[in-house]
C-alpha cells in the first residue's frame, strides 16, 4: 500500500461515520407525527391553568379555548353571541333573569390524574360561577381569591344569585338589567370547570391542582406541562363539538422573538406569536403571515376639567390638528388601523357615518382664534415610557403630536418621566391637562368601550382619565345596556359615538393589530379581534 | 497500579475539599444573606428561618458551618433553586445528562475527524497537504463559538433548512425522561414512532455537536500530527522500516498504535475545554443541558443554582479527567510507575 492508498483509507473511516448520521437525518416519507400534530411557538409560560384567576394575554392563549368551553361563546365577523354548552337561553323583559338550556352529552377530559364518571350539568355551572361570586365558597380563597375580571366587569354586584332548575337548567338572576351581561358570561375567563373534579381534589386534599392540572370540556386536554419549556396537548376524543382532526398540539415556549423567528423559518413550529421581521416572512412562499385589528383603542385624552380643554372649541382645534396617519405610519410602522372612532370596525355597534376627525390645519386655526386663543398656549402631555399592546411608543407618538400642534400655535411639554404606578396615580387624581392612554378590551361588547373609558361614574373612580361627564352621553349608554334588542342598541351606540365626536373628550388614533405567522399547511381561524386564540377548528395537510 | 490509584484518590479528595470550600466561601461572598443563598429558601417565614439556621449551624462557629455544608451535600441537598424553588439537584440531574450526551458526541466527532486528519498530516510532513491542513485547523480554531453557532444555524437551519435549529428533539416526540440521555431513553421508550424520534433526535444534536467539536478537533490534528511525527522519527519505526515492512504495516500496526496513546492523555485535559464551549452552545441552540442552565441561572442571579451548579460540573469535569488518566495508564504502562503527576 502506497502513502497515498493510506491517506484514502484513513479519509473513508473519517468521513463514514458522518454519511452514516446525515442519511439518518433524511426526512422519512411516513411523516404522520407531524401531520397529526402542531407545534406553537408561544411567548411565554402561562401563569395558571384557570383564565378565571388572570388576565395576562400569555395564558388566556394557551388555556381558554383550548382546554374549556362557557356557556355561551362569540362567532361569526360580526362577532354575535352563539350557544355552546348552553343549548339555548332565554332573557326575561326586564333583563333581570337569564335561563340557560344545557346540552346534555357533554363529556370532562378524561386524563392520568382525573377519570370523570358522569357528564357536564348544572352542578358544573353553578361551582365554576359560586367559586368566583361567594367569598365563603371552599374554592374561593384557592390561588389567591383574586378574579381580576370578574372584579372589573363588577360580576359580584350585577348577579344577585344563580339558581339550579334541574340537572340541565340554570337560572341567572340579576340586580339590574345589563345587556353586557351576556358578553361577559362569553368572554374567555368565563370557563365551566368540572365539580366532580373539584370534589375528588377536596377528598385528597390537594385543592391547589384545580388551577395547575385542568380538567375542563375544550378540545384538548392537558397532558404534560413543563414551565419554560412546553405545554403538551392531547385531543380531547369525546369533545361534545366536532373533536379536532390533530392528535396533539404543542405550545412550544419560546420568549425570545428571535429564537421564534429562527424556529418558524426553520420549520420547527407551525404557528409564532408575535411575530417580527415582516418582511423576510412575507418573502417565503410557505409562511403566511396574518394580522387582525384587536379590539384596542390608542387615544389622545384631555383633562376636561382643567383649561384651557374645558373649551370644546380647543379640543376640536386640537383634534384637526393631530396627523393621525403620520402617527400609524411611525409609531406603529403601519401596523393598526386609523380609528375613526373609539370603536374599532370590526365591533357591530360601529357606525361608518359617524364623522371622523380629518386633518385640517386652517379650521383648526379658525377655531383656536374662536376659543380666544390666536396665539396659542402652552401645555402638558403626559406619555408611559411603557410599551402597550395599544400603543408600541406613547414617547414618540407625543413628540409627533409636539410638532404638530406647533403648527397652530401651542407648544407641548412631554411629561414622561414617571414609572407606571405613580403614572396611573397621578392621573386619575387628574393632575395632567392631556395624556395618551389607550384600553384593551376584554370581550366585543361595545360598552367594554364607554362605560370604563368615558361615563360619569368612571369619572368619580378616576378611571376616566379626561373626566368627561356627560348626562346624555350616560344616558345613551344606560339605555343601551337596558335594552337586547341589538338594532336599538347599535342606535343608541351610534349617537354616543356622535356625541363623542363632538365634544371631542379624547381623541381615538389608533387601533392595533396583532400579528401571527404560520406555515401554509396549518389550515383554519386561529386569531380573533380580542381574547385568546383558538386551535380548536385548526387542521393540517 | 496500586499507588497510581491511590495518588488519584488523594488528588481526588485534594480538589473536592478546595472546590467545596469555595463554593462556601462563595456563599459568603455573595450578595444576601448567607443562609438564604445556601439553601435558596427566599420566601422562608421567620420561623422556618429559624429551623434552618439550626440545620445549618449557623450560630456554631466557621468550621462546623463548613462542616455541616459538606455534611449537606454529601447527603445530596445543594439546596433548592431560587428561582423555581425546586431541589438543585434534582435540577442538576435532569440537566447535566444532555450535556454529557453532546459533549459526548462533540468529542467523539472532535476524535474522528482531528486524530485521522493529524496523521495525514505528518505522513506528509512539510508537503502541500500537511500546510493546508494545518493553516485550516490554524483558521478553525480561530473562530469564536457563539459567531460560528449562529453562522451555523443561519446556514443550516434557516437558508438551507436542512437541520433543526434548537432543542434535543422535537416535541412532537414524546419521550419520558429515564436516565437523562436522549438516545438511550428513545431506545427505552415504548413510542411507535421510536425511529423516527431516534433520527430526528441525531438530527438535533448533530449540528451544535459540530460546532463544540471545531475547536477540539484542531486541537487534536495538531497533537495527532506531533505525536505521529514522533513516533516516525522513532528508532523501532526505523528498524521496522529496516526489515522490510511495508509503508502501510508500519503505519496501521505499529504508528496509530503507538501515536494514539499520546493522544489519549490529552482527550482528558480537552474535555473541560469541550464543556466551556457546550455551554455557550447549549445556549445559542437552546440545549437544555446544565450550561444553559447555570447562565440561565447567572442571569436571574440565583445564587443557590450557581453554587451547586459550579460544583457539579466542577467535580464532573475532574471526574472525567480521573477516568482518562486510568484509561491511559491501562494503556500506557509506563505512566503507572511515574513519580510525579501527569
């Protein structure tokens, strides 16, 4: 054997092990794993596995519509209130009392921790809603007795008491009517938890795990969580609706959005939250990249009390003389829609002929000089250094808004220095004279919009941060809460929204978008203008 | 034999008493209170603060302190993690396995391609060959990890899409965690789809693995190439050659042989290199091995976690080195009657 036959030799040993790997590398052709299964590449680890007890965005993702079902749920565009473990429901004239219809085949995941004897009923309901509303309920005090939702929506004054009719009725009574009632009992913190489950938890003594390990009605069923690293799905086999056509979903934690761009473009995972680099997705002709308006509002807000924006004609100058598209174009990189409204457009109270506020210069001049303010004035603009889903940058949207209002005359100073809690406490003591601010909503109802934002007893609590009030205004939106009748109601919104466009309390700028990227073979909805996603009616090919 | 053993078990005991008091004085050294960085309890009540400094002595003087902590952790209680406030070492036992595995396959890769490539080189010593694969190996080790890590993912995973970019397997795999080690646990688990998890599985290690090997492996040309160069030179080679053996005879039964042994010895001093380099690695491809664990905890300034993990990976690194010493004095038994250490 000669030096170079040697050489050959000793080449072949080292390159052999590696042909060896890398042909075991080759994709197989029986690829069923992966067709039956979909990696998500989430943001974050959720925080608990009852959206009762939370309100982060992360965990309503990952827990609502994936291991629970509520008595009633949204659908449609237009984002209509349909059945779902409640069959049917019947609401009384005056408002006052709900019956809900129950179906009666609906089956609790069966799983190595919890094996349910009997179907859903009555008893379910009342446990999940009595654990939230009564402060003595065994279940109450577990997790911290915080229902933060349910705390904000004012559940526990609105619900006098909830009745068992029988095994599949059940009766809500209320305090007062209010026809956003629905909405919230829709909304995704709203879930039906399993009492037999509870019961057995009680037994062994270990009634934490309601919230840890769930046993829930949705489409898939828990079967492994590690934090940080995973969240194993099951599909749910005896799901009441159609069972989901995938064998497992997989919520692959991943908070790095990078790391999540890395894992999308190489395969790794179907679907990424939050996306970045927009561009270099839209460039691949496998991924999609999708985006829905959210049901948010980023506004520009007076202190209606404090002059000079106790003169409408000001707050009317000053909303002609805000370029909004300048604003959507830097600040939010095109990424939302203009409002033209507080409503976003997706919302079914929203009216296309309310007038919105165009840009004009010269009228915004005109009525300066009819306010008694020809050479304008100074004033505060108050702006969170914190990034919102509402609003990415509240810093640079109020610089923009800077050089804009010099153009008639005022000069803005930006207050931004606070952190957030002093930020919100000083705010609703009311010491800004303008602030940007923006509201997420939690359900599609409308009035999520004004009664928090714009009414007068938001105004007394300080949560109405321009403390605008208004008797007709407050009119209008009590009348629209009295009534179901969804065409006066949109009535009564449609004015509201006039009126508000009028006396101009706060300048709506912004809706923004949330944005999703997936591989073109996942198929199916998946996003929705508000709330968590939804896997459930997600198939792939 | 005896005495080489027992020269080791005495550097052994040596090293472990200096690492342990390290990592105790560490616990002084670190910002806090001592008791709480030792044991990891940060939401102890004061009454379980109470039971706690009894547990650990601490109104005893310094010496049974140190006493009591080795006491601990030879009991196996590192403490509990303060961040997660679970027990460091059962932590550390979930994580350290997948670092022994890519560092495993890291140096078993770093081994066939440097030692084979080290000998090409010296059989053509001074040639064309031998001065490209050196300024090559020159160049390899060169190149920073962290910058080739992520070069090698935007070639291989992102514009070729030939290989997976992070983590030990897919999660479409659902493999239990038996002994820690992916492939020994696919072998173990009743999982239909066993072979495909086994493929997907070196699919995932075979890129960050490649990455750790770089460095080592010019390592090993470089040393492959002087210990065959030596042994060329060597006078029963020439009397081989003398007797008429053929080049590959002398090569394949007398060189390699001879060759090898030398570079075994330093396989042991490389491995603490090689785990340095996982653990930039481990995080840049999101391996869940103790690298990108104790970062991980470094970042979240969970001082419990880092002086367990310290001492863990510390003892497994000299662990190592032991177990290569003997494997090359089995080899070599000339290194068994050396006087001094090697």
């Amino acid at each position: 054997m000669s030096i170079l036959a040697v050489e050959q030799h000793l080449l072949k040993i080292i390159l052999l092990p590696f042909l060896c790997l890398i042909s075991a590398c080759n994709t197989d052709n029986d690829e069923s794993l992966s067709n039956n299964s979909i990696v998500y590449c989430s943001e974050g680890s959720p925080e608990s596995f009852n959206p009762q007890i939370v309100t982060s965005g992360t965990t309503i993702d990952a827990t609502s519509n994936q291991l629970y079902n509520r008595l009633i749920s949204f659908r449609g565009d237009k984002n209509t209130i349909a059945p779902s473990l409640a069959k049917s429901w019947h609401t009384t004239r005056d408002g006052k009392m709900i019956t809900f219809y129950l179906r009666k085949d609906v089956a609790f995941h069966t799983t190595s921790y919890f094996t349910p004897t009997r179907f859903f009923n009555a008893d379910d309901v009342l446990f999940s809603f009595n654990r939230i509303l009564i402060p003595e309920h065994p279940f109450h005090q577990v997790s911290g007795g915080k229902y933060p939702f349910f705390q904000s929506v004012s559940f526990s004054n609105v619900v006098k008491s909830i009745e068992k009719i029988n095994d599949y009725t059940i009766r809500f009574k209320f305090k007062y009517a209010d026809s956003s009632i629905l909405a919230n009992i829709a909304s995704d913190f709203s879930v039906i938890l399993s009492k037999e489950y509870a019961d057995s938890l009680v037994k062994k003594n270990i009634k934490r795990e309601i919230d840890t390990l769930p046993i829930g009605t949705g489409p898939f069923k828990l079967k492994k969580y590690r934090p940080g690293a995973y969240i194993r799905y099951a599909t749910h086999q005896q799901y009441w609706d159609k069972p989901s056509t995938l064998e497992q979903l997989i919520f692959d934690i991943t908070p790095s959005n990078t790391g999540r761009l890395t894992k999308l473009l190489a395969g790794e995972c179907d679907v990424i939250a939050f996306p970045i680099a927009h561009e270099k997705i839209q460039s691949k002709p496998e991924l999609e990249l999708e985006a829905v308006t959210s049901f948010n509002v980023g506004y520009l807000g007076f202190n209606t009390l404090k002059p000079p924006f106790d003169n409408v004609k000001v707050r009317q100058a000053v909303a002609l003389a805000v370029n909004k598209q300048a604003i959507i174009d830097t600040v939010y990189q095109s990424k939302a829609d203009m409002a033209h409204s507080l409503l976003p457009a997706t919302s079914w109270a929203y009216n296309k002929s309310t007038l919105p506020q165009t840009y004009d210069i010269s009228k915004a001049k005109k009525l300066m000089a009819e306010a008694g303010f020809p050479n304008g004035f100074t004033m505060n603009l108050w702006a969170l250094p914190v990034q919102r889903a509402y609003n990415p940058d509240a810093v640079t949207m109020a610089k923009l808004i800077q050089a804009d209002l010099k153009k008639i005359g005022i000069s803005v100073l930006i207050e931004s220095s606070l952190d957030m809690g002093s930020f919100l406490e000083q705010l609703s003591k009311g010491e800004h004279q303008s602030v940007l601010l923006g509201w997420s909503a939690d359900h599609p109802d409308p009035d999520n919009f004004f009664t928090p934002l714009l009414s007068c007893s938001s105004a007394k609590s300080g949560n109405n941060r321009t403390f605008w009030c208004n008797e007709d205004f407050d009119d209008l939106i009590q009348q629209a809460l009295q009534t179901t009748n969804v065409t006066q109601r949109k009535e009564f919104y449609s004015r509201a929204l006039t009126l508000i466009s009028q006396e101009v309390p706060l300048i709506p700028i912004a809706h923004s978008k949330r944005f999703q990227a997936r591989n073109n073979s996942v198929k199916g909805e998946l996003l929705s203008p508000y709330g968590g996603i939804d896997f459930s009616r997600v198939s792939k090919n | 034999m005896l005495t080489f053993t027992l020269r080791r078990l005495n550097l052994f005991i040596f090293t472990i008493f200096l690492l342990t008091l390290l990592s105790f004085s560490l616990s002084f050294l670190f910002p806090g209170e001592q008791l709480i960085n030792i044991s990891g309890q940060i939401n102890a009540t004061p009454e379980q603060l109470i039971i706690l400094a009894e547990q650990y002595q601490s109104h005893n003087n310094i010496f049974q302190q140190y006493f009591t902590y080795v006491n601990h952790l030879f009991s196996g209680d590192l403490g509990i993690s303060m961040a997660s406030q679970l027990s460091i070492s059962s932590e550390i036992i979930s994580v350290l396995p997948a670092t022994i595995e890519l560092t495993l396959v890291a140096l078993f890769i770093a081994m066939v391609l440097g030692i084979p490539i080290g000998f090409i080189a010296a059989i053509n010593h001074r040639k064309a060959t031998d001065n490209i694969i050196l300024s090559i190996s020159m160049i390899g080790y060169s190149i920073p990890v962290f910058w080739l890590g992520l070069l090698a993912i935007l070639i291989f995973s992102i514009q070729l899409g030939w290989l997976p970019s992070a983590g030990q397997i897919s999660l479409l795999f659902e493999i239990e965690q038996v002994t820690g080690i992916q492939f020994i646990d696919i072998l173990l688990s009743e999982s239909p789809y066993k072979w495909q998890a086994f493929r997907d599985a070196s699919a995932h290690i075979f890129l960050p693995a490649c990455v750790i090997a770089l460095a080592p492996a010019t390592i090993f040309v470089r040393l492959a190439r002087t210990a065959m160069m030596d042994v060329l030179d060597s006078q029963y080679i020439r009397a081989a050659k003398a007797k008429g053996l053929s080049f590959s005879q002398l090569i394949y039964h007398h060189a390699i042989r001879n060759a090898m042994v030398h570079v075994i010895r330093d396989v042991g001093l490389q491995f603490a290199n090689l785990v340095t380099i996982a653990m930039v690695t481990e995080v840049i491809f999101s391996w869940p091995g103790i690298g990108r664990w104790l970062i991980e905890s470094i970042f979240q300034r969970d001082h419990t976690a880092i002086l367990g993990g310290l001492l863990a990976l510390s003892s497994f690194i000299f662990i190592v080195h032991i177990i290569t010493d003997f494997i090359y004095a089995a080899l070599n038994p000339l290194a068994r009657d050396s006087r001094h250490g090697t």
